[in-house]
C-alpha cells in the first residue's frame, strides 16, 4: 500500500508541477475564442506539456520494473513477473539466472531510459524551432 500512494503521489507532484508553470491564460483565450475547454486542453495543454507526461509515464515504468513488493501477491502462475521470477530464481539456488532476470531488467530500464531521453531532445529540439 506504502508503493502505491509513493508512486502516485511523485507522479501527481510532476504532473501537477508541469501543469502549474503552464500560462492560464491559454484558458482565457481558449473562452474568447469560443472553443471548448477540452478543446483547449487537447490542442494546448497536452501538445506543452507532453515531456512532462512521459517523464511521469517513465518514472511509472521504471518504478514497476523494480518494483518487487507488491507484485508478489498480484501475478498468476501462468504470468510470472520478471522481478517476481529472479526472487524465485534466488529461493531456488538459481543464482546464474538469477543474476541472468536482473540484467535483463536493469537493461529494459536503460533501454526505457534511453527512449526517454530520445523523445525528450527530439520534443525540446522541436519547441526551440
């Protein structure tokens, strides 16, 4: 329970420090132009503030990725978590594909990563031009 309010409360706080450095008066000019709020929002907001959405969908990724303690009790027999496997691989005494379970998770987080930062110069390469 303790992952779940941590976690979501970081990715209010990003999300809601993204929103708050947005001009409000986007939504002024949005009313005297007579276009609706979610008009406003799907043509303003989310195209300004779409790097601040995909570090908050990163950092959930990543999170999930590494995140052991309250997966153990959510998974199915027939879909087994990666970090859920490498703690049975390391119950068991499989320690080689222990080892082999955490590499591979350490390497999709880096590959995560890597697409994020990619995504974000390109979106910020975008916006100076």
């Amino acid at each position: 329970f303790y992952c779940l309010i941590h976690f979501f409360a970081m990715g209010h706080l990003i999300s809601a420090a993204g929103l708050s450095s947005l001009d409000r008066r986007y939504e002024d000019v949005g009313k005297t132009l007579g276009v609706s709020r979610c008009a406003t929002v799907w043509r303003v907001v989310i195209p300004l503030r779409c790097s601040v959405t995909l570090d908050v969908a990163f950092y959930f990724f990543i999170n999930a990725m590494t995140t052991v303690s309250g997966m153990v009790f959510i998974f199915a027999p027939d879909n087994v978590p990666a970090a859920v496997s490498m703690l049975h691989f390391t119950d068991t005494g499989y320690f080689p594909e222990a080892a082999a379970m955490g590499t591979l998770i350490l390497l999709s987080t880096l590959a995560a990563r890597t697409l994020q930062k990619l995504l974000f110069s390109r979106r910020h390469s975008q916006e100076e031009a």
